[in-house]
C-alpha cells in the first residue's frame, strides 16, 4: 500500500499521542518539556499534513475522515490528563465531545447518502483555538515559564472558552448544512 505523504502524517500525529498522553500523566520538568515537544510536533504535523494536501495533492477520502479524527484524540488527550489531574473543568471536554459525537452522527448519515462532509471553517477555527490554548497551557506548566509569563494561562483558559464556544457553533452550522440529509432520512423511515 502506497500511503500519500499527508495521510502518513497523520498516522505519526496519531502515534505521538500515547508517548504525549505518558509525558502529560508523568510529574517533573523534563516530562512538563516532553509534553510541550509532543504536542507541538502533533500539531505541526495537522498543519503540515493539510498544507501539503491541498498544495500538491492528493487530498483522499482517508484524510479528510482521519485528520479531524486525530485532531479529536490528540486534543482529547491533553483535555483528559488536564481534567484527571483537577486542572480543567470536565465539562468543557464534556461540551466538545458531545459536539464530537454529533457531528460523527452526522458524518455516517452523510455518508450512508454519498456525500462526505468534511471539516468546514468553524470546524478548523475550532481546531485551531484548541490548539493554541493547548499549546499556552502545556507552555504554562512548564517550570519557570509560567512564573516568568504568568498571563499564559489566562491566554490558555480564554483560547479555551472560545474552542468551546466555536466547538457548539460549528457543529450546529454542520447540522443546518446538512438538513436536507435528516429530511431524507426521516421520508425514508415514513
């Protein structure tokens, strides 16, 4: 099998994700540095993936199912260990896989119909919000770079609120763009 250049991207992304989930669960400076260095290569690797894709090709059906869903589990991941270790409310992981779910939910319908619905603008806004106060907040826990920028976890928790509020708003833009699909499969049930 012969993988595009993109879609091995995103399985690295993917196989980062264990070694961040260790350096997040793991106490001390070094794992702190470990944690900030896997994530950011993780997310280096979604802005690089999508670059290359829509620059020199090929954008597959793979990649359009399979970078969203590592983008879901790698922010999962830090969302997760932050939540166990008292840091992060879990409702907000809580809003944003209910939003998850739903939009899955609607990925199937859609594809059941043909049609594959990739990630839209909010879709990446909200990605792109994650990231970043991921990113701030991960850069925070580090030692002696929180104390030195202490508005890096309120940068962090704001980027955070607005992921959030981009998550829901983006997965109701995607269940106003696909009604016609719901309607069909409600006439076909009646």
């Amino acid at each position: 099998m012969n993988l595009a250049w993109p879609n091995r991207l995103t399985l690295l992304r993917l196989g980062l994700i264990p070694l961040l989930w260790w350096a997040l669960v793991t106490p001390g400076p070094t794992a702190r540095w470990s944690s900030l260095l896997l994530f950011s290569l993780a997310a280096a690797t979604d802005v690089l993936d999508g670059y290359i894709a829509r620059r020199y090709g090929p954008i597959t059906t793979f990649g359009k199912i399979f970078d969203p869903l590592a983008d879901k589990v790698l922010v999962s991941a830090v969302f997760l260990a932050y939540i166990a270790q008292q840091a992060l409310p879990a409702w907000w992981f809580l809003a944003v896989l209910f939003r998850e779910f739903a939009v899955s939910g609607l990925r199937i319908v859609a594809a059941a119909n043909s049609v594959v619905l990739a990630a839209d603008v909010g879709g990446k806004l909200k990605t792109l919000l994650q990231l970043v106060g991921l990113f701030a907040l991960l850069l925070a826990d580090v030692p002696d770079v929180g104390a030195t920028f202490p508005w890096l976890g309120a940068f962090a928790w704001w980027m955070l609120y607005a992921s959030v509020w981009a998550a829901l708003l983006s997965g109701a833009g995607y269940f106003w763009r696909t009604r016609e699909l719901w309607w069909r499969e409600g006439e076909k049930e009646a």
